[in-house]
C-alpha cells in the first residue's frame, strides 16, 4: 500500500511565485495512528495519537487524537 507525505512547495520561477513561495513545514505523525491506502497528508499537519486516517483521504490540517478522518478534505467523522 502507499500514502503521500507533502512536506514542501515550491513552483519555481513562475509568475505564481509571488502567490505561492516556497516553504517546507514537517509532519508529525504520533503513536497507534493508521493510515489507509492511498491517503495524503499535506505539509504542516500533525496526526495525533490514536487517529485512523482513511484510505483515500486528503488531510490538510491536524487530526484530533483518537478520531477517524475521512474525504476530501478530511473532516472528522467520528471519536473514538
């Protein structure tokens, strides 16, 4: 199975670079979390302990502890 970890952004020299500059930020991944196949985790984002991640799943800000993620973005569907 795979997962994305996006840790940083860079459009190079384009006119976008004004919008968009570069920058790296780490993820953190804390203990017993899961991740489904497929799932993405952006730049900056920190999956706290106990969290479950859906296949598929697009997270683009933290994840609570002890909650399942899911979609696009993810949101929180439920607590554990």
């Amino acid at each position: 199975m795979e997962c994305g970890f996006i840790t940083h952004m860079d459009v190079g020299k384009s006119r976008l670079s004004k919008e968009y500059p570069s920058r790296n930020l780490p993820i953190a991944i804390e203990a017993n979390v899961y991740l489904g196949a497929r799932a993405i985790v952006l730049m900056g984002c920190c999956l706290h302990s106990d969290s479950i991640v859906a296949a598929g799943a697009l997270v683009t800000k933290d994840v609570p502890q002890a909650t399942i993620v899911a979609g696009i973005p993810a949101q929180v569907k439920t607590k554990l």
